[in-house]
C-alpha cells in the first residue's frame, strides 16, 4: 500500500480500534479479492467467529446459501463500478446458525481515485428464523419504504422480459433519482431525508398500476418496471405526470420542500434485451436528464453514449486536475450603470483540461460535489481570489472587487466560520472587504437562522454577501430582511425575457425596488443585448454583467480591461 493510500495517520489507529470496538455495528474492511482484512469486536460477537479464524479469509466464511448467484454478481458488479452496495444479507453463524444483517458496502477510493478497498458496516437484525413470511420481507424488502429492493426487482424485470419476449411485446425500465436530495441530508438532517423518501416511495406507489413494480436502490434511487406497454410513445404522458407528482410539495417538521427527480428511461427490445443492458441505459439517461435541467425525464438514444464517456472521463480526471493545478480562476466583468466604469468581476472556476479543452463550472461543480473535492477546491477557489486582489492592488494599482461562488458543503460546516479566517492569509487580511462570497438560494433552505448567524460572522469580518440566481424558487425577500445580504443577482432567466415579457419585468421591477428599500444593491447577470441594457437602467438596476460587455476572461485580460472603460 502506498503512504499516500493510508486511511489514517498512526497516531490515531489506538483511538480509531478503541472507536470502532464499541460500536454495536459490524465493521469490516475487505480487499479488492473479497478477503477480509479488518473487523471490530461486534463482528466476533454476532457471527461466532474469532479474529484469527475470518481474518485472512474471504467473506464466503459467512455464507448461508440462501443469496443466489446472482445476488453476489450484482453486489461485485455495482461495487467494482465505484457504486455502495445496500442490501438485507442472510448469514450463517460459527453454529451453523442464521442470521440477518441491514448491510452497506461502500468503495474506498485512494488519491488518484482509485478503488483499494471496501468498507463494510451492518446492524444485526433480530428475526424468527423458522418465520417464512419474516424472511421473505427481509430479504427482498427494503425495510424503511417497503419497496422491493433490487435483488428482486432484478428477479421481476429477468421474468418480465421472458414473458414480453414470448409475446413480442414491450416493457420499460425508469432509473429514478431526486435533485439535490444531499443537501435536504446536509442542511435539514437524515431524519427530514428519510420522510422524504418515504413521501416519494407512496407517491410512486400510488401513482402506478397494479402490475408495475417499484424498487428502492438505496438513497434516494428508485427503479420502476412497466409491463405489457401497449403504446410505447404513451410512455412521455405518463412519465410527464410521474415527474409532477413526485415534484409536489412536501412538508416535514414545518419544512415545505421542493423535490424535483429526474428519470431515465429504456424500452425492451430497442435498448436492450436483458436486465445489465436496460438498466445501463436506464441509467444513462437518467443522468443525461440531470445535466439538462433536472425535474424531467429522458429516454435513452444511443447518442446518450458519448456524453457518458465524458462524464466518466470527468470523474477520473478530477483528481489529478486539483493536484496538478489545472484548475484555474477566470473572472467576468461587472459594470456600473451609473457611471459606465467596470467595478468588479465574478470568479468562475475553469477546468484547464489538457485533452478536452477548457471546462465550465456547469461541469466541474457536480463532478466536485460527486467526488467529495467540493470543500477542498472551494477553499482553495477563496484563498485564490483574495491572493488575485492582492496583485492587482500590489503590482496594477487596481483595486477590484471579486465575487466567488460558496458551496453549500462548505457553508454547513458547523465550524465553517473558524475554518473561513484560516483561509485568509495574514498578506491578504486587508484585502477581504474586497471580497464578496456568492450564495444560492437553495443554501438557505431549512435552518436559515443558522445559515443567518454564519453570514453575520463573516460579516464581522468584512466580507460582502451576494445572494446569486435570486428568483429561482426557494426564498423570499422577507426571509432576506433578518440577514446581512449586501447584493441579490437577479437570476438570469428573468433578465433575458425583458422587455418584451410584461411578468418577467413586472418580478425585475419588484426585486429592485424591494431590494433597494432593504438596503441592499442589485447586479443584473446575463445581459446581453441593449435592449436589456436600457430597460434595466430605466429600472434603477445598480449593477450589470453578461456577455454585452465580456465573458469570463483570465486576470491578465481583467487588468488590460480595467484601465478602459467599457
């Protein structure tokens, strides 16, 4: 193994073994071959079997022979994908007896974002072994939905495709997931995330017929087989009003939340004509549907192929692009409408691929937030800016305000604040009342007294709030008037329907003046027309950026920009 590879410094094995040896859950740490290299005191305790006798061995020691070969197939397959694996496991005791685990495997990953191991943890649960019904509930059930899980959901669709084949008939496969459901995690807790599950498990329950079957995956996965399709085009109808349905609001502990999923389809025989192949492109194009906008379905086509080879290249890549410094800061112009002069500039991250070319945020952030590299390149992205502003005033005689965009993993740190000033150089402390740190409305959701309390620590500090993208659903400018927002930016969206569209502008119109008599200053992004100039002056718009003026250009670019006016 290599240093790099090391789960934890040495100093901390003690405390971590003395950790893990107390908890009630079996933890196991298993190799690539399946041989098992490390398990806390409950594994002995549960299974009857000492260290010295698993240790060293495969996990086929456990075996019961109730799981078929195809159990095991689907766990290897879906974990040497770098996916975790959930499932209900029946296992056979040192006496000979079973019993009956709630377990989740999880691949670890080293620094270059390879697999050197899985992390197994489980919790026993009690069951009459000579209880027929109580074992079949187990096994096939997933425990908290009710749901089938996949193992027979794989069953099902496997005799469902026999079946369609004999009478030259169609069957559709939805690969179903919720937008941004980690955040709902994140901010509000596994408990709100969990009757958020639960919530859409019913819907879909409710919403298909007696003969389709829905699955949970685990998460927030669903699977759902259609059968005896008898036409295949009515599949958008229903796949239309499925989206809708589970998109309903959904209350929890006096949160009222916005879920929106995304759903991936493929039809028997045209994609496929076994269970890996309908489930891939299921998959895939479940996936294409994230990228486009989200909240909508997507049927596969095989163009969907080359979008998932990028996206598989992103995430390998990511990696070495953080170590190796292909990550960079481009910054776009913002204008002042009163005087005309450029004022400051947004940050935005580009991915300097060495093959694929210059990447935008709208592929770096999700392939970041996938990775686990979200707070890591965030912080960095900060400690970035502020430097930048310290050589335009140090070396340019320019000083330029910067934007730059605040992840939401960051922003739920409970000790986000403490690690904040740490990014702040002792060179660059002067600087920060420079900086200004960009927020979504998203990132309020829930605790906003919370999230209110961390953005008037910064404020302490001297660092400016922008509220980015306002308009898009998820707050409201009262929420807005117990914080320390500086400057809300008009989501783009709105900006490009004026001023021809009369409830586009009305909304514009609204958030300036309201805004104004809040106290704060509003930029206008994505202008890219004078008409859209103009209307926005005629509206008392403070500021404006867009693609009228520049895009995103490299900071040598902003400091020959800078020194005219636009």
């Amino acid at each position: 193994m290599n240093k790099e590879d090391t789960l934890v410094p040495n100093y901390h094995m003690p405390l971590l073994h003395k950790s893990l040896n107390q908890t009630k859950e079996l933890i196991m740490l298993i190799g690539l071959e399946g041989i098992i290299i490390y398990g806390n005191d409950s594994v002995e305790k549960i299974t009857g079997y000492c260290r010295e006798e698993y240790i060293g061995q495969t996990c086929r020691v456990f075996k019961s022979g109730v799981h078929d070969q195809s159990f095991y197939r689907d766990l290897w397959q879906t974990l040497l994908a770098g996916r975790p694996f959930s499932a209900c496991f029946v296992n056979r005791h040192r006496n000979g007896m079973p019993y009956y685990e709630n377990k989740s495997i999880t691949p670890v990953r080293n620094n270059n974002g390879e697999i050197i191991h899985f992390f197994s943890i489980s919790k026993e649960v009690t069951l009459l072994a000579d209880n027929f019904v109580q074992q079949d509930s187990f096994i096939h059930y997933d425990q908290m939905t009710r749901l089938p899980n996949r193992h027979y959901f794989l069953q099902k669709l496997a005799d469902a495709i026999v079946h369609a084949g004999r009478r030259n008939g169609h069957l559709a496969v939805f690969s179903i997931d919720l937008d941004h459901f980690n955040n709902i995690n994140d901010i509000l807790g596994h408990k709100v995330g969990d009757e958020v599950i639960k919530t859409t498990a019913n819907r879909i329950k409710q919403f298909i017929r007696s003969g389709d079957t829905c699955a949970r995956l685990g998460g927030d996965e669903f699977l759902l087989l259609v059968e005896d399709i008898v036409d295949v085009p009515r599949l958008g109808v229903m796949s239309s009003k499925l989206v809708e349905n589970i998109s309903e609001t959904i209350n929890v502990d006096d949160n009222e939340l916005h879920v929106t999923c995304s759903i991936g389809i493929s039809v028997y025989p045209k994609d496929g004509s076994d269970c890996e192949s309908l489930l891939k492109c299921a998959d895939q194009a479940m996936y294409r549907a994230k990228n486009m906008s989200m909240g909508r379905f997507v049927f596969y086509r095989e163009e969907n192929t080359e979008e998932d080879v990028r996206q598989n290249r992103l995430h390998e890549d990511i990696h070495n692009a953080v170590t190796s410094n292909q990550l960079k800061l481009y910054y776009q112009p913002q204008v002042d409408l009163k005087t005309g002069e450029y004022i400051g500039v947004e940050a935005l991250m580009r991915w300097e691929h060495p093959e694929l070319g210059l990447i935008g945020p709208g592929e770096i952030v999700p392939v970041l937030e996938d990775t686990g590299l979200a707070r890591e390149v965030g912080a960095w992205a900060i400690q970035e800016a502020l430097k930048q502003i310290r050589k335009w005033s140090e070396q340019d005689d320019m000083l330029i305000d910067v934007g730059i965009n605040l992840s939401s993993h960051q922003l739920i740190q409970r000790n986000f604040v403490e690690k904040f000033e740490k990014l702040i150089d002792q060179r660059d402390s002067k600087y920060r009342n420079h900086l200004s740190i960009e927020i979504t409305e998203d990132m309020l959701l829930g605790d906003i007294v919370l999230a209110m309390d961390k953005l008037n620590s910064l404020d302490q500090l001297g660092i400016q709030i922008s509220l980015d993208d306002f308009g898009s659903g998820h707050s409201s400018l009262s929420q807005l008037n117990r914080g320390y927002i500086n400057m809300l930016k008009i989501n783009r969206k709105y900006i490009q329907r004026v001023p021809g569209d009369e409830v586009a502008g009305t909304l514009v119109n609204s958030i300036i003046a309201i805004g104004h008599s809040m106290g704060m200053q509003i930029t206008a992004i994505g202008v890219e027309t004078e008409a859209q100039l103009n209307y926005l002056k005629q509206c008392g718009c403070d500021y404006v950026q867009g693609f009228l003026f520049s895009g995103a250009i490299t900071a040598n670019d902003v400091t020959a920009l800078f020194k005219n006016k636009p």
